[in-house]
C-alpha cells in the first residue's frame, strides 16, 4: 500500500516507523533539516518503555509528490495543520487522515471538501504517543506496538474503510479503536488534557510539585468541562466515559493513577514535556474550549476556573 505521512515529529515518527514494519511503500513530506536527517541517518526511535532502538528508511520528499496513495495521514500540532489544507486538499489520494488534538476538527474537513478538485473522505484520528525529538533521533513512549483512535467526524466507518486501515497497519500489533463520533471524542480529550496542562503550567512544567489536593482538583474540572460539552450538545465519546467522574471507585483508581504518574518519568513524557514544547498548541486548545464556554455562558466551572487562574498568562508562558 503507497501512503504518505505530512509530518513526522514524534507522533508520526512512530507511525512511519509502524507503517514501514507492516510492509507499505511509506514516504514521508518532512521540509526542514529533520527531512535532511531523515534521508542521511534513517528515522532513529528510542523506544523509551520497549528498551529497544529502531531504524527505518521510509521515502522522503520536501514538497508533496504527485504520486497517487492509498492513504495520506497529516500529523502535526493541530494549530499547524490549518497551513496544509490546501495541500490535503490537493493530494493525490482519496482519503486523508487528519492525527492529533483538533478543537476545529469540522471546520477543517469542510475546507479540504471545499478546496479539493476530486471527492475525498477526510477522516480523524489520535494516535496515544509521547516524547521528545533530538537532532539526531526520536524518543518515544508509547504503550505496547501503539494505538489510534481513529473515525469520521459524525459516523462510523464503513467495512470497508475499516478493512482499508487493518490492512495498513498489518500483524505489527498497533491497535486500532474505530470511533463513531471524532469531534465529541477529540473535545473530550480536550477537556481532560487542559486541567493538566494548566496544573503543568502552574508548577513551571514540573508535576512532581503537585500534591494530592491539586489533582482531585485537576479530576473535578475535567468532570465540569465534561458537563459542559454535554450542555453544548455534543455526543461524550468514548460512550460511557463520563462515568469514571460519577462513579466513586472508578474516579478514585482514576485519581490515584495520574497522581503516581505525576510524581514519575512517565508523567513528564506524557504530559509536561509537551506542555514545554507545545505552548502554541495548548494555547490553540484553551482559545477554542473558552470559546465553547462562550456558548453555555450559564455553565458554572469553578474548579476549571482556579486552576486555569492559577497559571501564569500565554504571554509569560511563552
């Protein structure tokens, strides 16, 4: 299968990585010097929780080829990804697959719908990886072979689509989540990533500051962004998730499992090292939850306003 991936930092350094081991023909738009990297060394990965180290040698292009593909996946911070649309749009591939945090997830398939010449199938999908990129390398955590939550932006996927994306991704033992409901999935996410982030930013990106108070806290205005999105009328995805915050025991395990990765490495990979090096995009996602907040003026979220008071302001974080 010919697919092309726009981007490789270190969410699509592991998906090219695991596209290349499952057997495709994988070339990689990478315009600035990781892409001269790429083509003298290899895609380097440490593979922080395997203990192993891979190389991989995908194709490399500095501008979009004309080449035909099966699949094209964009991955990049979402803020960036509004500055490839009309290049999405004009790819030679009928469907296109946009990875990562997106609050304007509908907004940006109408335009790659509007701008392209032939039909395309945009799809949405976030891929649970972590870490870091050197000069010279990637180091990625990531649970197992890797996994996406992947879908349309109101639908389920068809058998066939989805039969399209298992063949992709082949035996390399990557999971895939089929999604009925992306843009609900993906403000979800937002919703509980932003109280961290803003924990994160509170503690001068260094969690192992936080204490047990912060965290339920943290849990508490995850649960008032969730009420809110139900207030706004979009779909909670996954189904059920919503429950871990009305169901004592459940957001008591939840509550201990982020308060251990705080106080670990696994905590700084996950979450502030991202909050170190995405400012940019964790402004985008705050901008655009504040602005769905707008549409519910009524919602009361005083666990969500102190934390995100207790921060420093965009400016002196950047």
């Amino acid at each position: 299968m010919k697919i092309l991936v726009y981007g490789c930092g270190v969410i699509g350094s592991l998906l090219v990585h695991t596209l290349c081991r499952a057997g495709n023909d994988v070339t990689v738009v990478s315009k600035g010097a990781w892409g001269d990297v790429l083509q003298k060394n290899g895609l380097r990965i440490h593979h922080q929780l395997q203990h192993k180290d891979t190389v991989d040698h995908p194709n490399v292009a500095k501008e979009l080829p004309d080449d035909y593909f099966d699949l094209v996946f964009s991955v990049m911070q979402g803020c960036q990804q509004r500055n490839v649309l009309l290049e999405l749009a004009e790819v030679n591939a009928s469907v296109v697959i946009l990875v990562g945090n997106n609050p304007e997830a509908a907004d940006m398939e109408g335009e790659i719908l509007a701008l392209s010449d032939t039909p395309k199938t945009v799809l949405f999908g976030f891929q649970g990886t972590a870490g870091v990129r050197s000069a010279g390398s990637v180091n990625c955590l990531h649970v197992g072979a890797g996994s996406m939550t992947i879908g349309g932006l109101h639908r389920a996927l068809t058998a066939n689509e989805q039969q399209t994306l298992l063949e992709a991704f082949g035996d390399t033992g990557y999971r895939l989540t089929f999604e009925d409901d992306m843009e609900g999935w993906l403000h979800c996410h937002a919703a509980f990533i932003l109280p961290i982030v803003y924990l994160s930013y509170h503690y001068g990106c260094d969690l192992r500051k936080a204490n047990g108070k912060d965290i339920a806290s943290m849990m508490k205005a995850a649960e008032e962004a969730y009420d809110l999105i139900a207030a706004c009328g979009i779909e909670i995805r996954p189904k059920g998730d919503a429950d871990y915050f009305r169901s004592k025991p459940k957001l008591a395990v939840l509550t201990a499992i982020m308060y251990i990765m705080s106080k670990t490495k696994l905590g700084e990979l996950a979450a502030t090292d991202h909050c170190r090096n995405a400012v940019t995009e964790m402004e985008w996602l705050d901008t655009a939850f504040e602005m769905l907040r707008q549409a519910q003026p009524e919602q009361r979220m005083p666990e969500w306003d102190k934390l995100r008071n207790a921060m420093p302001s965009w400016d002196e974080i950047h």
